[in-house]
C-alpha cells in the first residue's frame, strides 16, 4: 500500500515542472496531471509526478499520523 | 521514519540466463493500527486521505466494513452512486499506470500525458456531476488517444517476446467466490495481511484476474489489461444507463463478533478491509489486504512465472523483469536488480 505523503512545493521550474522537498531531499517533480498548484501548497506523489493537491490542513494531519504509522512500524508491527 | 516511499525490490539471481531463485523485497507501509480508537465513519474518512492510489476504494472499503459491523444497510440509490465512483477511480487508475509506471526506453510523450490528463479529468468530475454523459464521451476520447501508447508497449513487448521464456504456470484468480475465505484467513492470524495465500493457491488478482485471460505471460496481461479498461468503461456506461454494477465490485458482510468485512475490487485487484468493533462502536482491530501482497508474495504468481524462466542477462533480464512486474500492477515502483551467479 501506497500512503500518500504530502510534499510541499517549494519553487514552480519551467515546463510544469516544480520543486519539492522532501525527507530533507530537493527534488524536481512534474505538475502535468494537476491544476495550479503554487509555492507552498502541498501535493501528493507518485513516481515522478504530481497526483493531486491537498490543503494545508489535511496535510499536516496526515503527515502526524504517517510520523505514527512509522514509529509503530519501528517497532515491528 | 523515512517520509520517501520506497521500491519494491525484485532480486534475481540468474545463472546461465536462467533465473535461479527470486526475491521479493516490500517496504510495506501497513498503517492499519492508525485506525484504531475511531468510530467507523472517522476510519472511512481517514482512508481516504491516507493512501496516495484508489483512495476512494480504500475509503469505501472501510465504509462498507463499517456499516457491515453495525449491521447498517445500504439502499440501492447509494450503492449505485458508490459504484460509480468506484469504477471511475478504477479507469483513471488504470490509465495512469499503464503510461507512468511502463518501463520504456524514454519518459512518457507530452502528447499521451495531455491525453491522460483529460482522462483523469473526466473521471474526477463525473460521479459529480450531471453531465456525466459529456463526461464519459470525453473520457472514451482521451483513452482512444492512448490507444498509440498501448500499441507501443504491446510492439515493445512482441519485439522482445522469442529472447525469453517464462515459466509455464497457470493462472490461479482471485476472485469474489473467494471473499469468505480471506475473511476468515484475515481475522483468524493478523500476519496474514503481510503475506496472504489461501491452502493450495497461487492467487493472482488485478486486470487479468477480472478478465479471466488464459495464461501465458507479459503479452496475455497486457492484453488483458487494455480489454479490462475497455469493460470498465462499459461497465460505466452501463450504470449510469441504468444497468446493474459489476457484480463483486464492492461486497460487504457483517458478524455477531463485531467484525465487519469489506472487499473492492480495485484497479490492481481485490481490496479487503476488515475490523472490530468494541462495545462502545469504536474500533478495536483493523487489518487491510492489498491487491499487490498476493501478486507480489515471495511464493506468489509473478514469483512463480520467474523461477526457472529463461531471460538473458544484465540489462535486459533486469528489464524484462519489470515489465513482468508492470503487468501485475505493484501500487509502488517495482525495481529488478540482477545478480549473475556466472559472474558472482
């Protein structure tokens, strides 16, 4: 199963490209699939490419409870 | 916790051009315990926003297991307007996997992606609204703009087809008939999400499965692949004609346990969501079967298809390999490393 992390758009490249960060990692992402999106809103990744965008919100409550999920899997559950 | 999902790890070991053994290495992201101490319309909602593909089937799934503990039914109108959704989210999935995840020789063209977004587009707008009629003539469009990209990948794979040979296996459905089984699997041994099989089974679910096609390998499945998203789009058709949805698109069923039981059947397959209710509604046990842990167990199809499979060496084994796995439509990247005992 896929979660969905929410990555946050720092800066928009030419070409519908974007960067984001994530896990501390610059990374180039491709916006062809979704609508403006622009710097600081969040996205939802899938190989590559921009999926969907969520609000701030959302985000950051999935984020908590994806920081859970890993600290339970940490622990081998 | 690393936030990057990672890959799944396909290892082969090969010795003169034979795969020897397999190894199938998943991530395995399972936030099942998440869900524990919510009501069950909190989990439904959750789901929806905690997996980054089929979110509406997971979310439905846990809906449907929800109303299934509290023994709640669910009138015909509403099953209709789930099944919709259900069906949508099952054609835009699809498509975009079949042109994301494909593992060409180049990215994917500007022009198919142009056409997968309109594709996208229409699937996302048509449960809501009431110009689905428009919608679906749109949708039908794009995905015969796609046609050229199917066609590609079926010529890639029929150039490549005499430089291999996979093991002969038949192939062993996952189907509804099967649902009772995975049920009582799931809620008897919690482990059984990580790696479900059922007693003298090979299951292999996903496109192929739904299309009951005949065996063979990467060329049959991906076959299997296009006729299913042209039933999918029937099936759309169909329902918002009036017709019946597929039947075992979405099954539920309730225990005097406290357990409720929901299967979807997905874009990569069976989807199973079950979980407990305590005396005060909220939930007490959670587990959730994904369509990729049965076509990507150590002991499962896509494993059974490469042992013994005759598929060259370096670059072109490790390719061969993941276009296999592209077939069986793994929910994360499916990477092949390719270890040469020749040269070990």
């Amino acid at each position: 199963m896929c979660l969905a992390i929410p990555v946050q758009v720092t800066e928009l490249l030419e070409g519908d490209m974007a960067r984001v960060t994530l896990d501390g990692v610059r990374k180039t992402i491709s916006l062809a699939l979704v609508d403006d999106v622009k710097p600081g809103d969040y996205v939802i990744l899938h190989v590559g490419y921009a999926l969907n965008k969520i609000d701030p919100e959302e985000a950051e409550a999935t984020l908590a409870l994806l920081a859970e999920a890993g600290q339970l899997q940490g622990a081998g559950a | 916790m690393s936030a990057a999902p990672a890959n799944l790890i396909l290892r082969a070991k090969l010795r003169d051009g034979v795969v020897e053994d397999i190894d199938i290495v998943s991530p395995r992201a399972d936030p099942s315990p998440v869900f524990i101490g919510l009501s069950p319309d909190e989990a439904a909602t959750l789901a929806g926003r905690l997996f980054s593909l089929c979110p509406m089937a997971q979310s439905l799934a846990a809906r449907a297991a929800g109303e299934a503990a509290l023994g709640i039914e669910v009138d015909a109108a509403r099953g209709r307007e789930r099944a919709l959704k259900l069906l949508c989210e099952r054609l835009g999935e699809m498509l975009r996997a079949s042109l994301l995840d494909w593992p060409g020789e180049a990215p994917p063209a500007p022009e198919d992606i142009l056409q997968l977004r309109e594709a996208l587009k229409a699937v996302r707008e048509m449960p809501q609204t009431d110009e689905a009629p428009q919608q679906i003539e749109a949708l039908a469009a794009a995905m015969l703009g796609l046609n050229d990209m199917f066609l590609r990948q079926l010529a890639a794979v029929h150039a490549d087809e005499a430089n291999w040979e996979l093991a002969a296996q038949a192939p062993d459905y996952l189907g509804s008939a099967d649902d009772a089984a995975v049920f009582e699997a799931m809620t008897r041994d919690p482990a059984f999400s990580r790696a479900p099989a059922l007693p003298g089974r090979c299951a292999e679910t996903g496109a192929a499965a739904r299309q009951q096609a005949s065996g063979g390998g990467l060329a049959a499945r991906l076959a299997a692949r296009r006729a299913d998203l042209a039933a999918t789009l029937d099936a759309i058709r169909a329902l918002l004609a009036g017709g019946a949805a597929p039947e075992g698109l979405l099954s539920a069923q309730g225990e005097a346990s406290g357990w409720g039981f929901a299967a979807v059947d997905s874009a990569r397959g069976r989807l199973y969501h079950a979980l407990r209710l305590d005396s005060a509604e909220r939930i007490a046990d959670y587990r959730i079967v994904a369509p990729t842990e049965w076509n990507f167990h150590p002991e499962g199809p896509l494993a059974r298809l490469l042992r013994g499979a005759r598929i060259g060496a370096g670059a072109a084994a490790k390719k061969r390999i993941e276009r296999l796995a592209f077939v069986f439509d793994p929910c994360i990247r499916a990477c092949a490393e390719v270890l040469d005992e020749n040269h070990a």
